[in-house]
C-alpha cells in the first residue's frame, strides 16, 4: 500500500511508501522539504497538515508541543500516513539537485586539535567524487542501522577529501570510536549528501553567520565556497565556546580577517578561566550578534551549533531586530544522546 502527499502551495505531490515517514519519501522523490536532524530532536521539519491521517511518531516536546499538535502541526520526519495527505510547508529548492548516495570511505588522517575534538578527513574511492552544497552534512552508516550525522567541513569545491569536526561525546556509540579505536585507512561508509542547511547563492545579502562549538564546520564550508565564488557579499562570523579553546580553529579565522575582503571575525567565549587570559568578547554568542546590530531586516542568518544557541538566536533575531523568519537558516546539533 501507498499514499499520495500533495505539498501546498508548491502542488508537488510525491508516494509515501507504507510505514515510510513523509520526509523520507520526499527525500526519496526528490521533494525538497526543510529538514535538519531527521530525529523528531531538532523541529527544521515542522510543517502544518491540511487533510487526512498520520501517526506522529516519537519526538522531543521542544521540536513539537502537544498544543502545536492540536494546531494541526506536524514533524514530518517521523510522521507516517494513514491515508493520502495535503500537507503545507516551504520547499527548499536545489535540495534535490544532486543524488544521495551510499559510499565507503577510507580514513587519511585524524587530527586532534583538542582533547574532546576530532578533524577526520575521508579519501573517497578513486574517480569518485561527492556532489554537495556547501553547509550539507552525511550520515555515517554504523552497526545495528544506527547512524551518526555530521556536517562536511570543506567546500564542495575541495572534495579531494571530505572532513568533519567531531566532538567527543563520552559513552557515544561513534565518537568512542574516534577517540578510542579508530586510526588511519580504517573503512567508513556513508550516505549523503543531506540537509537543508546550505549557502543561498542567489541572494546578495550581507550574511551573518553564527556558531558554537563544532558547529563551525559547515560554516567554514560556506565561508570557503563564498570565497571561491567571489563574492561581495558582506560577511560577519560569530564563533562561541565556553573557553578560548574550544575555537579551535581561531587563527584561520583571523586569518579569514586578514585577507578576505568584506569578511570579520568576532569571537565570543562565554566561561573563560583566570589562565586564559582571554581579552575578548564574553558572554552568549547570539546576544553579540544583538549587540551590534540594530536592525537585522536586510540581513541573512546561518546559524549552526547547540540546539539552545539556535533556538535563541532565531527567536530574538526575529523579535527584537526585525530577522525575516525565511532569511534565517539554521542546523541544530543534536547529541548521540538524542540520537539514541
């Protein structure tokens, strides 16, 4: 059995497969809905259901409230019909521009820039290449069907080799293994490319971009790929962590600060240590971006990082400095915990 979902107000319709959630057949058809973690943990997916009958699934209450339920809402990344459906939700296009694909990967090189993270870099199989968006991430194909995702943190233009930054979550099925087995030329595989979250190459906005953590990466995806296109557009990178530390990436940035035209850098660090001896700016890294800016109204957003820095940044950009809700672009790190 199967059912029919029709998109308001686009009219696209692709088949749900029975037992299949909604977002995994738009993904398969090639629909581009919004989506983030594919979890129920994060929200990115949330859209309002116009007719017929689903079975919600397992999700956080932060990601859909009972009384968004009553409302009609939806996530439809655990949502499975039982019936054929009209839904109503904002497409994303060039999602679909290029094929997700199950691919092995060798490891060339783990480099620990902290004690708690991981840059990996992944050599591909010869004459293979991934075709991605730059801020996408993929999704690291473990045992059991368990799967781990992470963001690609080159630019798709330098896809000799893929990296991602990874964090190490005590007791977490995959950065265990990182951080405790794993060594050059073992075997991964993966399937991607996947997300929502990517650089808007058809606006010329000045862009803001905001990250905690190794929520960086894809931000340096983006950084990289708009530098190799050119552009004039005006950018701004706020990058957060507890300690100086965690910016682990931070002369690049200065570098980035240096030489790239249009380009700033502003780091924040929110619990630096006597030691640190950090001159910076301090505090929540989303109130600095509130500090400087009076008016976000001509601005895009990409912000990435700890799910409670995205959260907060999308409401108090949109409250209090007048953000379009649909210039703010978000990928929301949820934990292996969430994942479980």
């Amino acid at each position: 059995m199967s059912f029919q979902i029709s998109v308001q107000p686009s009219n696209r319709q692709f088949t749900c497969d029975d037992g299949e959630t909604v977002l995994a057949a738009a993904i398969r058809a090639g629909v581009g809905l919004p989506y983030g973690c594919k979890n129920g943990a994060c929200g990115s997916c949330k859209g309002k259901l116009l007719s017929g009958s689903i079975d919600q699934g397992k999700h956080q209450e932060k990601a859909l409230s009972a009384a968004e339920a009553e409302q009609g809402q939806a996530l439809f990344c655990c949502a499975v019909p039982h019936t054929d459906l009209v839904i109503e939700a904002r497409e994303v296009l060039g999602v679909g521009e290029f094929p997700i694909k199950k691919m092995p990967s060798r490891v060339a090189k783990i480099e620990r820039v902290t004690d708690d993270v991981a840059i990996i870099s992944l050599q591909l199989p010869a004459n293979e290449r991934l075709q991605y968006l730059a801020g996408q991430y993929i999704e690291f194909l473990l045992k059991d069907n368990k799967r781990r995702s992470y963001s690609m943190a080159n630019a798709p233009y330098k896809d000799e080799q893929i990296t991602v930054h990874i964090r190490h979550m005590p007791g977490g099925l995959f950065t265990d293994q990182v951080f405790g087995t794993m060594k050059e030329r073992d075997i991964l595989r993966f399937e991607g490319p996947l997300g929502t979250f990517f650089l808007r190459e058809d606006s010329s906005k000045p862009m803001i971009l905001l990250a905690s953590g190794t929520g960086f990466a894809p931000i340096k995806a983006i950084i990289e790929q708009a530098t190799h296109n050119k552009t004039e557009r005006a950018i701004v990178l706020y990058w957060g962590g507890r300690r100086p530390r965690d910016l682990y990436m931070h002369e690049l940035c200065e570098e980035w600060a240096r030489t790239l035209p249009n380009f700033r850098y502003v780091p924040v660090v929110s619990d630096a240590l006597p030691e640190d001896n950090w001159n910076g700016r301090t505090g929540f890294v989303h109130r600095a971006v509130i500090d400087d800016f009076a008016d976000l109204s001509g601005y895009q957003v990409y912000a990435c990082g700890a799910p409670i820095v995205v959260d907060s940044a999308k409401r108090d950009f949109i409250a209090l400095r007048q953000l379009p809700e649909d210039e703010f672009y978000a990928d929301s790190f949820t934990s292996e915990a969430d994942l479980a």
